[in-house]
C-alpha cells in the first residue's frame, strides 16, 4: 500500500533510491497487546526481508536524543520476533546521528541519513546536504566476509611494489570464495568508502573501521556458518587439564589451531583461560581431536570447534618464530573475544589489538594517509 503520511511517503522515496533496496508499507497503524505505532515497513535486499514497526518522531535535538534512545529500545524489547523498531524522522544533524548509531537506535531520516543494522542487512548513510542517488547498501554475506579477512590479514596488498602477484586470485585461495566473488566484493568496498585501488595495489582507507565492519559480521554471521560444535571435559575435569593435553596432541596429524581464550593467553600472557576454540579442517578431524581430548557435546560447553574457510596455513598466525605456528591468526583471536561483553575479553583484546594488529593499521597508515579520522564503518557523503 502507498502511506497517506507524508513522512512514511518521502521514508519510501529515500528508501527505494538506494540500489538494490525496496521498502513496502504495510499498514500506517500498528497495534498489538503491547504496542501502538505509527505503522510496519517491510525493507527488502537481495531476497532477505527485515520486517519493521515504526514510529515517527521528528524535531530531534541533542537535549532529547536520549529519551527518544530509550524510547526505541524499550519498544524493541515489547515487539514480537523478528520485529524490530524503526525510528522514522528528518533534519537531523551530524552530532545526533552519531549519538543514535552509538546507541544502536535504527532510523531513517528522510533528508539524507539512514542507519539499518540487523542480521540480514546492514546499511549506514551520511548525507551533510539533500540524500545523493549514489548512496550504496551492502549485503554483507559469508563470502564477502571471507574476502575482507584476506584483506585485513595481508598486508602486502597494502603496499606499492611489494610483492608481484594476482591480487584477486591470491585473494580468492585466501578466502575460499570464486575470483567473481572476489571481483564483486572489491568493487562493492570501493563504492562504500573502504577500498581505494592505487596503480598498484589496493588501500584500505581506514583499517580500524574496516575490521570493526568485520568482526560485527563474523559474530553475526560467519561465525554460525562456520560453527561445529560445541563441547566440555567427560566428568568434572576443569579446563587447566583439558588445555595440558592440547600440547600433547600433534596438530600436523589432526590438521587444528588454537584460537579464542587459549590462543588470546598464549598471545598476551595476561589472561587465564577458562575456554578455547578449535579451528579445524573438518567435521571428522574435530570428532577425532574431543575423543583424544575426552570432550562430550555440550551446547554451554567451553571447547568450540569451528570449521576453517579458505587455505588452513591462511588462518595461521603470520608472527614467524616469536610465536607457536599452531596459533590462529590474531584477527580470529581478537574477532572471538569481542564477542561477548565481558571485561575480563575485552581487556585482554585491547591488549591483543595493541601488540599485533595495531601495527598493521599504522603501517598502512605511513603508506595510506586517512583521509578523515571520523570514518564511519560504511559512509556514503554527498
């Protein structure tokens, strides 16, 4: 149905001038036990459909922002699932975008920004002046996903010169997706902001912003695809005997790195782990390391066995002799401490960014400038 509410009119405008995006209303009232709203939009992409309640709300100033934050996360809490609560307003200025993406408030401003943020879509616009037709939205898939580690893991891609390769092939063994995928994944990066191709080589435009991109992703999305299973210790073995058998077993014979807490305490010397990841090959090669290991299913256990993607010595740290080869790469590490929000993980992943991964955004910055500071995760500006 076409709304007779002139704001949801210009909603569906905006909506719809971005590439590969429709939006349908599906009532201008929206009531259920427990919520009264302005109406329901439905947001499609590439055959995925978020279904959203709306409310309309205009006149947003930073002395009211907060209220209005509250606001929309108490009503997501009351709507049924997968509905989720859409902000719907105008005129908004730069200082109170950021506040509601900082406080993970979905919106649409009909004047030129536009913050979607779920498991099936995720898009983020800023517009300083009336909203360009040339705003991109990103399908962030698993293959996309595998793609940009290979980006945020090789370095050299980064540098003019360095190495005289098939940057899209080399790539494509890295990630395990076809060079199409590869091609198409580039150009889209390109279109958001986040790559830039030189004579040479690509540059990532801002490293930080692209691995935040990244590990938000692989938490939501890679992550299952690549999930066996989960275990813990037969009895009541505490994990400290679980973690003195991991080195007695051989990971050329079983084809696994170590990742998660195991990997993060190996790597920082600073936390005890109560938890590890496997990173295996397959199925079978995770079945046979929890018989040697004594494990049993267990959907609370703390040994998770993930399924590698790609080339296996891709997900290998690249630290030389300064570390153990059968450590996961940092960027995994790292991406599995963010996961939750304990501070114990997020302080031995500051730690962990601070001692391997921060190097690499500095030296892509001593080659590749940023542009601006204050780069959003996917910014698209008039």
């Amino acid at each position: 149905m076409y709304p007779k509410n002139p704001l949801l009119q210009k909603c569906i405008g905006y909506i719809e001038s971005l590439p590969g995006i429709q939006a349908t209303v599906q009532g201008e009232l929206y009531a259920s036990t427990t919520v009264l709203a302005d109406g329901k939009l439905d947001i499609k992409t590439t055959g995925k459909t978020v279904h959203y309640v709306c409310e309309i709300k205009t006149d947003l100033t930073v002395d009211t922002v907060e209220k209005v934050s509250e606001y929309f996360i108490s009503l997501g809490k009351r709507l049924n699932p997968p509905e989720r609560a859409l902000l719907v307003t105008q005129n908004l200025s730069s200082f109170v975008v950021d506040l509601l993406v900082e406080k993970g408030v979905e919106f649409i401003d009909v004047d030129g920004h536009i913050y979607l943020n779920s498991l099936d879509m995720y898009v983020l616009v800023r517009e300083n002046a009336a909203h360009s037709k040339t705003a991109t939205s990103f399908d962030m898939t698993t293959e996309a996903l595998q793609v940009i580690y290979a980006l945020l893991k090789e370095p050299a891609f980064f540098k003019p010169g360095a190495y005289s390769f098939n940057i899209e092939e080399t790539i494509s063994r890295i990630s395990g997706v076809t060079v199409e995928t590869v091609i198409t994944t580039l150009e889209k990066l390109q279109q958001l902001g986040y790559l830039q191709e030189t004579l040479e080589r690509y540059k990532v435009t801002d490293y930080v912003k692209l691995l935040e991109r990244w590990e938000l992703g692989y938490i939501e999305r890679l992550r299952t695809k690549l999930l066996i299973g989960t275990f813990s210790p037969i009895g009541t073995s505490p994990f400290s005997q679980v973690s003195d058998k991991i080195s007695q077993i051989s990971e050329r014979q079983y084809g696994f790195l170590i990742g998660g807490e195991l990997a993060a305490a190996a790597l920082t010397h600073y936390l005890r782990p109560v938890s590890t990841t496997f990173h295996v090959v397959d199925e079978k090669k995770a079945r046979q390391i929890a018989v040697k290991l004594k494990l049993k299913p267990d959907p609370d256990g703390n040994v998770t066995f993930l399924r590698t993607f790609g080339s296996f010595d891709s997900q290998r740290n690249n630290l030389g002799l300064s570390q153990p080869e059968h450590l996961v790469n940092p960027l995994l590490v790292h991406a599995e401490l963010m996961r939750t929000g304990d501070s114990r993980l997020k302080e031995t992943a500051k730690r962990l960014y601070d001692q391997y991964l921060k190097d690499v955004d500095s030296w892509t910055e001593e080659y590749f400038p940023k542009a601006s500071q204050k780069a959003d995760l996917i910014q698209v500006d008039a």
